[in-house]
C-alpha cells in the first residue's frame, strides 16, 4: 500500500470512529479540539507536526442540537457571545523578584510582572452541558485535570452563524451553523467525507514544514503552514556558523504557537535535576517563572553566548510568538563569541532541540 493509500486508509478509520449512529446524528455532532487521535499519531509520529483546528472547521446542526467537544491536545473552546472576542490565554500578574544566575548575579527581570493563565480560563466545563443562545459566552475553561479529560457539550438555542476559538492557539478557529428545523443539515456521510478532506489537507501541508528555507542568519524556532499546521522541530535544526556570528532565532511565518530557543549544556529531558529542566518546569505552574518567559538578557541589549555566560551557558530568547497582539517578540538574537557545540531547546516543548556549531 503507497503512502497516499494509507493516509485515506487513516482519515477513513477517523471519520468511522467520530461519526455517531444515524438515529443520534440529528441531536448531537462531535467536533475534535485539534486533530483527531488516528490523525494527531500520523501527524506526530512521522511529521514531527500538529493541527491547530477544530476537525471539522465547519459545523452544520439545526436549532436545539448540540455539539459535544472532544479534546485532542492541548486546547480550549471559547464561543464569545455575538460579536464578541474571546479572552487572551494569559495575563501579567505581580512580580516577581530574587531570581539569580548560576554565578549568582541577578538577573534584570526581577521586579517584572509574573505572565500567568488568565484565571477566567480555569473554571472547566469539560464533562458538563451548556446552553449558547449568543447572549453570553460558554468557555470549556484549560485542560488542567490529570488523566482523560471528558468532552463538552453544548447545545445550540437559537439560529445563527457563530465562531468559536482555542484561547492557547490565536488563529485556532471554528464556525457552527445553526439552522432552523426547515432547513437541510448535511448528513452523517457527508460530514465524514468533508472531515477527511480536511484530515487529508493537513497531513499533506505537514509533509514539508520541516524543509521550508529561513531567511540568512535566521533559524526558525517551528515552522507554521496554511490552515494552522505547526511543525515542531528547529529549521534548520543543526547549523555550523564562524565564531562571532550573530544568529536570530524567530518565529516563523503562519504560526499560531509560543516557543523559546533557550541555550545550556545539559538537556532538560533526561536529566531531571538539569538547570534546563528547571527552567522548563517554569511554566508547568498557573503562573509562569520570569526565568522561564523573558529573555536572559535585556531586549535590545547584545550578547556574546559561551560557556560561561550566566556562570553556566545560559540564554533564553524569552517566550515569543507571532501575535500582533501579544506583548512578547517574535524574535531573539544571540551572538556566538566562543568556539564550540550548542546544543539548544525551546522550553515550553523541551523535545524541539537544535545544535550550533561554532568554529574558530
């Protein structure tokens, strides 16, 4: 079997797993946080890749149905009331201060305020029904809970075209049709086969995020494609520059992700008590360690990394996205002042790595 084979022979087992018998099909439809399971392991596993989507984009469903959101990955869904916006993921929140380098030096971000989970997202409704009749917003709240987290239901009161959004992912978009009972609503079938297209879509855009060309003197920390389509890995993930090269780490085009290139010796995945993995371990709390969030270094200010920098090698390009609207960058520079192999790791997904090779 050749791999487009196989890719319909996956979007068809998804699309038999998420249809619901015949007689329930005019009640309640399901609609996938992300891609969903069979699709989100083919993604993963052989492109290193993710869907930032709702699966399907579009839903059809008459007055009174109900739509039951199921979660696959990290994600919310927040359906403002009409005409509204949903609420931004994070927030700033005290400061915080007495943090210091290795050497134990202070750091310039102390006095900062904390970024932290917006606390408006933490009531859940994951496992509980809702009534939306566009007159105020129903939010699942964050995926907080350990182990498997239940869907949502919501059930739709009143006609009318409404969005909905993932508060995690800017860009990470769905639409509900809500049609009277008069009105024709697509059927199970063809729901299936509109799901597949998408699944086949994305899979396909996957294929070649990892091999997308940065700019000179730039390494893409991900790499975002159409329909939100994230690759998770550096671009290019090893680069061999002359010591005293200034590299900017940045993120790509298209991306609606967060991501940090953030530089020491020892990895933060294997070794649990690594200053690495600490860092990382900054922003698996409501509110994220200033240490973790913000750069190293004052923006602006330039930076000569070796391996002693911060007692230790550190540098941290701070969080940086490519919201318009959000307060963090969505670039970072470093220059390389000493001959030597960095290895590198963004710690809010400590699995994406990448190697600089510095030469004398």
């Amino acid at each position: 079997m050749n791999r487009s084979s196989r890719i319909a022979g996956v979007a068809g087992v998804v699309c038999a797993a998420l249809a619901v018998p015949a007689a329930a099909q005019a009640a309640t439809k399901v609609v996938s946080m992300g891609a969903p399971k069979a699709a989100l392991s083919v993604l993963q596993k052989r492109y290193s890749s993710e869907a930032n989507d709702f699966f399907p984009h579009v839903t059809t469903i008459h007055v009174g149905d109900s739509i039951r959101f199921g979660l696959s990955g990290f994600h919310t869904v927040d359906i403002p009331k009409k005409g509204g916006d949903p609420l931004p993921f994070a927030i700033t929140g005290p400061p915080q201060s007495g943090i210091v380098d290795a050497a134990g030096a202070p750091f310039w971000f102390n006095g900062q305020a904390q970024l932290q989970f917006n606390p408006a997202l933490l009531p859940s409704k994951f496992g509980k029904i809702a009534g939306y009749n566009g007159s105020k917003p129903v939010r699942s709240g964050l995926p907080l809970a350990q182990g498997r987290i239940p869907p949502m239901t919501v059930n739709f009161l009143k006609k009318g075209t409404y969005s909905y959004y993932c508060n995690i992912h800017p860009g990470m978009e769905g639409t509900v049709k809500v049609l009277p009972e008069s009105k024709k609503v697509p059927t199970r079938q063809q729901d299936a086969a509109n799901l597949k297209k998408q699944i086949s879509r994305d899979i396909n855009t996957a294929k070649g995020l990892s091999s997308v060309t940065p700019p000179a003197g730039t390494v893409y920390v991900g790499s975002g494609g159409s329909h939100d389509v994230e690759y998770f890995g550096m671009v290019p993930s090893s680069l061999t520059v002359p010591v005293g090269t200034t590299v900017r780490f940045a993120m790509p085009p298209k991306t609606t992700e967060t991501h940090t290139a953030t530089f020491r010796p020892r990895a933060p995945l294997n070794q649990p008590t690594s200053y690495l993995r600490q860092v990382a371990a900054g922003f698996n709390k409501p509110a994220f360690d200033n240490i973790s969030a913000y750069p190293s270094d004052p923006p602006g200010t330039p930076v000569g990394l070796t391996p002693v920098l911060h007692g230790n090698g550190f540098w941290n390009s701070g969080a940086m996205d490519q919201v318009s609207a959000s307060p963090l960058p969505n670039s970072n520079s470093v220059t390389f002042a000493a001959p030597g192999t960095y290895t590198y790791y963004c710690m809010i997904h400590p699995f994406m790595k990448g190697t600089i090779t510095v030469t004398g």
